[in-house]
C-alpha cells in the first residue's frame, strides 16, 4: 500500500462517521487526513490540525506520535500498529488515539 491509498482509506473512512456526515450535509467541514511534510527520517499524517502517526521512511513502520513530531517507541513495543504494507485503515483509524487504556 502507499501512503496515498492509506490517507486515502482513512478519509473515506473518516468522511462515513456520523457527525462527519451531519458536518456536511449542514456545509460544515470534518478532518481530513493528509501528509502534513517530509522529514529527514519520518514523515508526518496527520488529521485536521493534529499529529496522528509518523512513518518511517526506510521501513514503512508506523508510529504513535509521543508529542511534538517524537515517535513514540514504548507504545510501539507494547502494541505494534504495523507498517506501510501490512496495515489495514480501517484498524489504524482506531488506533489514533490512547488505545492501551
């Protein structure tokens, strides 16, 4: 998969929610996904305004964002999220946010 055809899933995905629908059908606007940039060694998704993941760009592994662009190597170790060929959008859309709760 590539990063396109992933922001691309999690936006059809995001865009199916219920409030997400009831924002557009009153002109309103949801979150959308997209690459926000390029680092030297990861690069940014993010949704809306808000950091989501980083992707390593020699492996494809995913990351959790710690804070501030930093990956989040601990939340990696305890549940892996994957990596660029082997994620489905449908499960890294669940796990944006505190999943180990």
């Amino acid at each position: 998969m590539t990063i396109q055809e992933l922001v691309d899933g999690l936006n059809e995905i995001e865009s199916a929610r219920p409030y997400a629908l009831h924002m557009k059908s009153m002109g309103g606007w949801w979150d959308q996904w997209h690459i926000k940039k390029e680092g030297r060694k990861f690069i940014y998704l993010n949704c809306g305004s808000s950091g989501a993941f980083l992707i390593e760009k020699a492996t494809g592994e995913l990351y959790n964002i710690k804070g501030y662009g930093v990956p989040d190597y601990n939340k990696k170790q305890k549940a892996d999220i994957g990596n660029l060929e082997t994620v489905d959008p449908a499960i890294l859309h669940t796990k944006r946010y505190n999943y180990l709760r």
